[in-house]
C-alpha cells in the first residue's frame, strides 16, 4: 500500500483508488503519525517554510504535489530527491478570464468609471476600443491559449511567445523586434532564473507609446522600478494581478501610480477553483494507484 496526505477527506478527490492508504495533513507543524511512510503528499495552501523543511526531510517521500500552476515559491524547499508537481490547467479558465477582463477594463475605463460613481459623477469620456488592437502573449502555455481563445471575436491581431520557436509561436530571443507593434503585452511566463525582470527598463522602452502591460504570471517578472517610472510618465499603463513586493504593503509608490489598475493575486480565485484543483490531484491519485507516470511535473527551472 502507498501511504499518501491529502489536504482534505478522500470523498472530497472522488475517493481513494484501491492500493492508496491516506491520512488528512492540513499544512500545520504537526504531522500524521504516518510520517515515516508517507510517499506522496498534497500540499495544503499557506505551508510555512519551516513545515516545508520539515516534510521534505521525510524518509520515504517521493513527490510533492501543489493545488497551483506557479510554483516558484515552493519550488527553493524541494530536494533533488523528490519530485515537485503542479495542478497545470485546473486554473487556466479563471486566469484567462483576468487576462481578458483586466484588459477590457483598462481601455474601456472601468476603473475611472466606478470612482466616478462612487463621486456621485457622470464623467463621461470616450475610451478606447479592444477591436483593431495588436496582443502579444509572452509564455504562450495552456493559459496563453486561452487567452486567445477567449479572444476570438474581438477583432483583434494575437501574436504568440514563448521560450521556444513553434508553429505559429515566436521564440523569445524576438521580442524586441514585436513589442514595439504591440497595443496590448500579456506576461504569463513562469519564474525562471532567465525571466525574473524579464520587463525590465529595455523591455518597457521597447514598447509602443500608449501600450498596456498586463501582467498575470509573477510580480518578479517586472522590474518594478522601472514600471513605476514608465507609469509615471504616462507612457505606458499596466494592469497587474501580481506585484514585486507581495503582498502590497501600505504606501508602495505602485498603489498611487496613474495609469494602473491593480487586483491582489486573484486571477486563478474562482468559486471553482478547488474543485478544478482537487480534480488534477484525483487523476495523479488514479495514476499513482497504478503505476503510471504523474503528470505535470516541474523542474529545476521551474517548468
């Protein structure tokens, strides 16, 4: 029998496949009694790194798997010894669903709209227009694609990125010459050793006049300082569910820049996202419980 944790009651991931043994962990410091057998563990949201530390010194784990797509902050705790898997896809609707809306919103002046509204304002004033625009998808994954699904109709020109050349997709190394034709830039790279400030002052430069960032990955991917000083000058807007720091704290020169719309990393939080989250975590079960290879697996570089 494999003995694994799971962050809720097996009935909550459909059942338990016949050849798994499970106990409930809930992410605290104390751990089931199992702990010397356990090889296969869900982690539960808001672990701390010194729990992280600890379970991953277990004797028999052998792989980690996370209710995330990112997983840039758990990724430093993992031993070369254990595997590290994510919950690729069961958050791509959600987040394409920010990409497009924070998008909309932005050029239609939803944000100016609804502080006028809370003035007790009619201040009416023309907007632009997402038909005729130019996006460019930087780290066109699963989630990029969706993007662009949810797209189709609005007359709009999708280019695709991503860290190498493909049909129909560009290879990274060719961004400069794209961005400065871009009316929209969505990041949605992971975090890497290579795409940390990946937007950074050159990146922005390149961009054309008037261009929205959107920025849906990680805040790391922004060199933060030289956003605030394209927003300032109002060259450029943005719209960013993520933020380098994060969270926000009070007083950061991001929360009064002009041209910014900022939401507090709930791109992938839906009503649904456990659900979706918890049904990858059932197919690993199933595969687990057979023998198959798991899925979704990251690497060292974070992919």
């Amino acid at each position: 029998m494999t003995r694994v944790w799971l962050p809720d009651p097996p009935e909550a991931f459909g059942g338990l496949p016949a050849g798994l043994e499970a106990d409930v962990w809930t992410g605290g410091d104390e751990l089931p009694p199992s702990a010397d057998q356990v090889e296969f563990i869900v982690l539960p949201f808001g672990v701390t790194p010194d729990t992280l530390r600890k379970i991953t010194a277990l004797p028999s784990l052998k792989a980690v798997q996370i209710l995330s797509a990112g997983a840039d902050r758990i990724r430093p705790y993992i031993p070369g010894n254990i595997t590290l898997y994510n919950a690729r896809g069961a958050h791509t609707p959600a987040t394409a669903e920010w990409v497009v809306g924070a998008m909309v919103a932005h050029l239609r002046n939803f944000p100016r709209f609804f502080a006028a509204q809370e003035r007790q304002t009619w201040d009416e004033t023309v907007s632009d227009s997402v038909a005729g625009k130019r996006v460019l998808i930087v780290g066109y994954g699963s989630i990029g694609a969706a993007v662009e699904r949810r797209l189709a109709g609005w007359e709009v020109t999708v280019e695709r990125v991503a860290r190498h050349a493909r049909d129909g997709v560009h290879p990274i190394d060719e961004l400069p010459r794209l961005l400065p034709d871009a009316d929209v830039v969505v990041i949605l790279v992971p975090v890497t050793a290579e795409t940390e400030h990946l937007v950074n002052a050159e990146f922005l430069r390149a961009m054309r006049d008037g261009a929205l960032l959107v920025n849906a990955a990680r805040g790391v991917i922004v060199d933060t300082d030289a956003l605030l000083k394209e927003l300032a000058s109002g060259r450029l807007r943005a719209a960013l569910d993520v933020t380098d720091p994060e969270p926000l704290p009070d007083g950061h020169p991001l929360w009064s820049a002009p041209g910014l719309l900022i939401t507090p990393h709930v791109g992938g939080d839906v009503h649904a996202s456990r659900e979706r989250a918890y049904a990858v975590v059932a197919g690993q079960l199933k595969r687990l419980a057979t023998g198959e290879p798991l899925e979704n697996a990251i690497g060292p570089q974070g992919y």
